[in-house]
C-alpha cells in the first residue's frame, strides 16, 4: 500500500480545512485507515481511526465534535474535515492504514495561527 496525502495548510484558529489520503493498493481497501498527528515536542497520537467497513470510527477525546473522518472506498480515499481549529491542534499529520504491513503517509503539516 502506498499512501498519497494532501490538504492542510496555514488556518486561523477557529477555521476549518482538512486532509485527504488516497491508497494505492491492488486490494480493496479492507483495513482500518485513519490519521495521526505529532505536535513539536510531543508524541504521535490518533486523531481519528476508520474501521474497515467506515463502521467504527474512534476520536481523540480533544478533536471530538470539531474533527470528521470519512472514507470512499470507490476512490480508496480517507478524508479529515477539521472545523474549529485550535492552536493546539498544529502538527504534522500522519495517514495510516493498517495493511499488511501498516503504511504511514509522509506526513503533512497543519498550522494554526492564533
């Protein structure tokens, strides 16, 4: 499995953008996606996991009511809607499938300024 990532940016605290990943496997999607984060100084940590079916999904306590995870399975893509972003929530994003092996995205940067 491959992982594309893309979105984020520069938002003003209280905004809104996302993040979007695209999988490139020859499978059909069949595993548990989601997305990552790791802050200056800190540790990596679920943002928000999709179950396989888009069924289960589990937020991080902070993000929850601000952050939408999301998945196409047509287009083997996740999406991230984050609205009322905080300070707090700047970070590098990571996607994650847990495939076989479990794939990490590059990462992509989100900034928040306050």
């Amino acid at each position: 499995v491959q992982l594309v990532e893309s979105g984020g940016g520069l938002v003003q605290a209280g905004g809104s953008l996302n993040v979007s990943c695209v999988a490139f496997d020859d499978g059909s999607m069949v595993y548990d996606m989601g997305w990552y984060r790791q802050g200056p100084g800190k540790g990596r940590e679920a943002v928000a996991i999709s179950g396989w079916d888009g069924e289960r999904i589990i937020y991080l306590d902070s993000v929850k009511g601000r952050v939408t995870i999301s998945r196409d399975f047509t287009k083997k893509t996740v999406h991230q809607q984050m609205n009322s972003q905080k300070p707090e929530d700047a970070a590098n994003y990571y996607c994650y499938a847990d495939a076989a092996p479990s794939t990490w995205g590059q990462g992509i940067q989100v900034t928040v300024s306050s």
